[in-house]
C-alpha cells in the first residue's frame, strides 16, 4: 500500500486558515447531505438537484456540485491531497487569491469536461478537479518540495519515503487519469471525470505560469513577516531570520 501523508518543507508557524476552511466547508456540506436526507430516495434528489448534469447545465450547480462527494472514501481521499497541496499553494498566492483559484480553477475543469460530453446526464460531484488544480499550482510553486508515502507491504515492512513532489504527482495523474483514456474508456467510461482531473491540472500549470512573476518572492515575503513581528519586540530582523538551505519555491539548479 502507497498513501500520501504530507509534503516537506512546511513553515510551522503559517496556518493555512482558508485551506482549512475549505476542508471545513467540504465536510460540512457531505454531512448536511447525510443528515437531510432520511433514506437512499431523498438522498438521491438531493444529489441530483445539486450536482452538475452536462446537459442540464445549471449555472449554480457548477459551483456546488464542487463541495459534493459520493462517499466517504471519496470526501477522505480528496481531503487529504487538499490537505498535503493545498498550505504550500495558500503560502505563496495568499488566502484570497488562493480562495479565487481554487473556485476558478474548479469551474474551468467542470466546463472542459462537460463541453467534452455535452449531452450527458451523468450527475459530476466532487472537489477533484479544483484539487487537481491545486495540484497543478504546486507543481510550479514548489519544484523541490518532496511528498511523503507511506508504505506498508506485507503487514510487517512499513517505510516511510520522500520523493520529490513532481515525480508523485505524474506518476498519480498518468495512472489514475491519463492511462485511463488511453486505453479506450474515454472521459466517462469508468464514472470518472478524468478529463476534468486533467484540465484542472493544466489550468492550474498555466494559472501559476502566469501569476508567479507578479507575486513576491519567497525571501521577500519572509522579511515583511519578520518585520511586522519585531515592530513589537524590538529586536532586529537578522536575530529571528531561519538559515535556508535554498529556497524551495525556487526554480530547480
């Protein structure tokens, strides 16, 4: 068994509050759909009068349609990429920007996929497409970042490895959404919206392409924080400054 269970370097002490608050928020709307609806019928209006149909089309089910999931495996797996991607992403564009992307990004993979099936009446849930935009601003943001996997093979080898984040997610992608398509299932053959994993990569790529010479860079972010902190203190900038090996948000040597 291979999973995820973080990414490296984190600075301890920036908390991620508007990624929290989406996982928050992703939460909370599968557990309101669990608590009103009382059996599978109810539930399953629910899902249909919320979720994104290709040919329905309904603008506001785009965006809700985004904080949906089919399951619990489904909420925990997706939950736990925004977890492990999205406080790295949220440390370079902000919260707001962060929060705008992350919506953004989740639109565009909905609209590519159903432009790829425009007649469809498959109902499309799930945070995955603006995850795998998130994903797709890290891989830009944070090139020498690792993920760390947890391995467990016969019940008694258990290691805990660091790769370099890139490496994990192409790896990822091309299983679970390129491979897919190639061999003939298409975007909805298998019940799943490989084409919007797909795009909302992509998006996510050209997104951070195009917003990374306008935001500060890392070191520069760094000196603002520790200068608002010693305004209180009194101390000088150099005394609270942290050695770096490099910077990890830079591009690889």
């Amino acid at each position: 068994m291979l999973l995820p269970i973080g990414d490296e370097p984190n600075d301890p002490k920036r908390i991620a509050w508007m990624n929290y608050a989406l996982i928050g928020v992703n939460i909370l709307v599968f557990l309101l759909m669990l608590l009103r609806s009382g059996n599978e019928q109810q539930y399953a209006e629910l899902y249909l009068r919320w979720a994104y149909i290709p040919a329905d089309g309904r603008i506001e089910t785009i965006f809700s349609s985004m904080f949906m999931h089919g399951g619990w495996m489904h909420l925990l797996g997706n939950m736990l990429f925004l977890w492990i991607f999205g406080d790295n992403v949220e440390a370079r564009l902000g919260p707001f920007g962060y929060l705008v992307s992350y919506v953004a990004l989740g639109v565009f993979a909905t609209l590519v996929f159903s432009a790829s099936v425009p007649g469809s009446t498959m109902p499309l849930i799930g945070a995955s497409g603006a995850i795998s935009g998130v994903q797709g601003l890290y891989w830009i943001a944070c090139p020498q970042h690792k993920v760390k996997l947890f391995v467990w093979l016969f019940v008694i080898f258990v290691w805990v490895l660091r790769i370099n984040a890139r490496w994990v997610m192409a790896f990822w992608f091309f299983m679970n959404d390129m491979l897919p398509v190639i061999v003939g299932r298409g975007p909805t053959g298998d019940k799943v919206a490989h084409l919007a994993h797909l795009a909302g990569f992509a998006g996510g790529l050209v997104l951070m392409l195009v917003l990374r010479p306008l935001l500060p860079s890392v070191q520069d972010a760094e000196h603002a924080e520790l200068g608002r902190s010693t305004r209180y203190s009194g101390g000088h900038v150099k005394k609270y400054e942290r050695k770096r090996r490099g910077d990890p948000y830079g591009p690889r040597p």
